[in-house]
C-alpha cells in the first residue's frame, strides 16, 4: 500500500556510505528529508546530489537532516561523491543509502513489489525512483513528490515547501506562491474572535479567507 501523507514511515535498517542505521534512530527529533535516484552516475541525478550539498546551511538553519537514496552499492556511492562534489564545489556530506535491494523503493512505494534489477540495467529499469519525502520529526511523512527522470528536481522548492511544513505545524496554512515573511491563513476552524486575540490584525478576503502576519 502507498504512503499516505501522515502515515509513520517504515522503520528499515539501511546500509549507507556513512555506515548502517536505522531511519527512525537517524531521524531522531529532526525533520528529514529522504530525496530518491534510480541508478548512481547518472547526470540529472548527479546536478541534484550537488544542489542539496550547495543547502547544507539552509537545512541546518531549519533543523532538517538530508539522506539521498540511490538502487547501487555503497561502495558505488563513495565513487559516484567524487563527481558530485565536482559538480557542486562543495562536499556532499549527507548518507546516500545502498538500496542495491530495492527494500526502501518497494517500502516507499517507489516500485511494484515484483520490481529487480536484471544484469545489465539501465536507470529506466528503475524510473520511478525519483522521489522526494518529507518527514517530520512524529516520523510522519508530512509531503512527497515524484519527478520523471529527464527533469531536474527544483531544491529551492523543496525547501519553500520545507518552510511552509514547519510554518504550517504552527496552526496555520500557507496560501498559494507562499515564502517566508508573506501572510499566512487563518485556519476557518479558528473563530474571528480568536483570531483576533491570536494574530491581532487581519484581513478577510472571503468569508472562508482571512490573511495574517504569522507571530513571532
């Protein structure tokens, strides 16, 4: 069955280039997002690997830890971290798990339970995997999204999703095109009332829409 937003995410054991760990242990009390490949040495996927190295700091600032997953042996990745931080001229140190089994793309619902990797492969063999999941610190996919090997994962996106996840967990929504700084909803479960006490000013722009400055 596939993941559904707030569904707990499964607790594998998974072999990475860092070592071998379980994905609740290394989540911890962090968000994390785990952002999917369907073969290593690949040029789309090796572009996105350095755009999330080049966001070791804004994942930092938001208390959000980075794993990539790729269906290639470990020592596979250690190799592939050369041409990656060549790319991004900066080092790629988050874990990429070895998922050379398919155990986390058949768990994530990434692939059909039937899915293996003949001799020989090619990235097609494993298309699909080109998925990003966000997950909050409950252990809770909070967001996932699916790409098609030929684009290029927008990361800046992830992270005003990111944002608008953590912002969100606050009693609010984000409107459409939403970054931080920008009003935010009012919840329509939250009495004017309310409201008013909580966000001070506000503006109804329908019934069912009112906009406020988040608190500090």
């Amino acid at each position: 069955m596939a993941l559904r937003i707030n569904d707990t995410i499964p607790d594998l054991t998974v072999e990475t280039d860092q070592g071998t760990f379980s994905l609740h242990e290394w989540i911890g009390d962090s968000w994390a997002i785990l952002f999917s490949h369907p073969k290593d040495f690949t040029p789309v996927c090796t572009t996105e690997f350095g755009a999330v190295a080049q966001l070791a700091d804004e994942w930092d600032k938001r208390g959000t830890k980075v794993i990539g997953v790729s269906v290639d042996s470990a020592d596979d990745h250690k190799r592939w971290k050369g041409d990656i931080e060549k790319v991004a001229g900066t080092p790629a140190q988050f874990p990429i798990i070895a998922d050379d089994g398919l155990e986390v793309a058949k768990a994530f619902d990434m692939l059909p339970a039937e899915a293996h990797l003949p001799d020989g492969r090619t990235p097609a063999d494993s298309a699909t995997v080109r998925s990003v999941f966000i997950i909050g610190p409950d252990k809770q996919l909070k967001l996932s999204m699916t790409y098609p090997m030929t684009v290029g994962r927008n990361f800046a996106e992830v992270l005003r999703a990111l944002d608008g996840l953590q912002t969100s967990a606050k009693g609010v929504a984000t409107p459409a095109n939403w970054n931080v700084g920008d009003d935010v909803i009012i919840p329509a479960t939250v009495s004017d009332e309310d409201a008013k006490a909580k966000f001070g000013e506000f503006e109804t722009v329908l019934p069912y829409l009112r906009k406020a400055k988040l608190p500090d």
